[in-house]
C-alpha cells in the first residue's frame, strides 16, 4: 500500500481502487484507523489519544 505522507510518527496511506466510501488508513504506534476523506469519521479502528 502506498504512504502518502508521515507526520509526527502517523503513517497516511490508501490503497488503489479499495471499497467505498473513499477512505485513507493511517497508522500510529501499532494502531490503525481507516478515516472517509469527505468527512474525516472514523470508519473503523481507532488511534490512541495524544499524550
């Protein structure tokens, strides 16, 4: 899958022709979230809260 970008340890990455709704993965300490891109919800996962 390809990363987009990496930002204070967050990994942004999408996969090419993936199931609706349009929607990035990003990735941080082990944890995963997949995030719509219309409306930044959570679609499924979940990232740990800033220390």
């Amino acid at each position: 899958m390809p990363e987009l970008c990496r930002f204070y340890g967050v990994r942004i990455k999408m996969y090419y022709d993936d199931h609706n709704p349009p929607h990035f993965h990003a990735e941080y300490a082990g944890d995963e979230a997949l995030i719509t891109i219309d409306t930044l919800d959570v679609m499924a996962g979940e990232l740990p809260s800033r220390a």
